[in-house]
C-alpha cells in the first residue's frame, strides 16, 4: 500500500476504494456492480419480472468528508501542536505515518514529483498542496486556501 492509500485510510471511514479510485481509475469511470446469476432454464422465476430486486446503483457516490474537522479531532486528541494545515511532516506525524525524508521522497515519487527531491522544502510544500488536492478529488472537504 502506498504513503497516499495509507493518508486516506486514516483519514476518511472507508477508504480502500477512494485510494484505489486516485491511482487507478480514470476521472469519471465506474465499475459495474456484478450481475446475478439466471436463473436454471429448469426452474421458473420466484417472482414477476416486474417485481424482481434490481440491482444496487454501478458506483454509490462517496460520502463527502470534512478533512479539515477530522484533522482538527485528531490534533485535539493528540495533545500535540501540529501545524497540519501547512507542514507535510507535521500532517503524516498527526495522521501516525512515517514523516522521514525518505518517505516523504517516496509520496514525491508516487504523486510523480518533477522537482529536486533534495530541496526539501519546496518538495514539502508541493506534497502538501498534493495531498490536499487528492483529498479532495476523492471525497474530502478541503478549505479552499489548501488546495490548488
């Protein structure tokens, strides 16, 4: 699993599909809810046509998250003063993820980073921006002032 699967997980109540969602799925695509089975030519139908269950939606949208409130709880939970709002380091350390160099390099190279990973600081700002804006792709209400 990857840095950003593992910020979604902590983040939102059901995440597995939003974080496979942002590094597989095209804007827009929907998986197709599996059909059931016919039923054996042998056997008649229990019930009309007309009143048979239909299948659930393709893809129920994604219950938006207040990023910004879940955040706010798990600092106030934590004790710590955390500036999550602005520091990637600070973020991954109030969400229990590692906040190393080296696997702040490795969210670089999963969000496929351009810039020079050796300048921390601006590699810092630029995941920061990232992750805030993949939240909100994926479901999560994010202040406006975090996101590009």
């Amino acid at each position: 699993m990857g840095i950003l699967s593992n910020i979604f997980h902590k983040i939102f109540p059901s995440s597995q599909g939003a974080a496979q969602n942002s590094s597989q799925a095209a804007p827009g695509a929907q998986q197709r809810a599996p059909q059931p089975a016919p039923a054996p030519a042998s056997q008649p139908p229990s019930q009309p046509a007309a009143q048979q269950p239909q299948a659930a939606p393709a893809a129920a949208p994604m219950q938006q998250v207040d990023v910004e409130a879940v955040l706010n709880g798990m600092q106030q939970q934590s004790g710590q003063q955390l500036n999550w709002r602005t520091s990637i380091v600070d973020l991954l350390k109030l969400l229990g993820l590692d906040s190393s160099l080296q696997a702040r390099k490795e969210l670089a190279a999963e969000l496929h980073y351009t810039g020079d990973t050796n300048d921390s600081a601006s590699m810092n700002v630029w995941l920061h921006r990232q992750v805030m804006n993949k939240l909100a792709e994926n479901g999560g209400k994010v202040p406006a002032d975090l996101k590009d």
